[in-house]
C-alpha cells in the first residue's frame, strides 16, 4: 500500500495574513473575505523571498498556532 501526502498551498492576503489549502485556515475562494483582502497563491519566489527577509519560512498561521498548542500539551503530560 502506497501513501502520499501533499502539502497544503499556502495563500496570504494583501493585509499580510498567511493561510493554506486546509478548510479553515483560509476564507473559501470567491468569499467577500478573499476577494476584499485579495487572497493569493504564495509563490516560491514569494516565499523565497519571505524566508530571506524574515529570516524564516512562510508558515500558514492556523497550522503553526495548532502545532505549537499541541507541543505544550505533550510537554505539560511528562
């Protein structure tokens, strides 16, 4: 048995709120929220460029906020 995982896209708007494909952490295509914001694809130049500016890469906030709350919850159980 093979099993794939894809990566979700990651999208931001042009208020600079970065999200991705999972349902939720983004406003739906064609919502008043992604077009009023004017949501977008990240490309990798994008990213690239992010990554050199920033001096991190690009990461959804809805996926990064989860993985940090579930790091706490593994470190307040030892």
């Amino acid at each position: 048995m093979t099993t794939t995982t894809t990566k979700p896209e990651l999208l931001w708007s042009e208020r600079g709120r970065v999200g991705c494909s999972i349902p939720g952490h983004a406003p739906y295509r064609g919502s008043d929220t992604w077009v009023w914001e004017r949501w977008k694809k990240i490309t990798p130049t994008e990213a690239a460029q992010f990554e050199r500016e920033v001096g991190r890469p690009i990461a959804c906030e809805t996926c990064k906020a989860s993985a940090r709350k579930n790091a706490g919850a593994d470190h307040d159980r030892s």
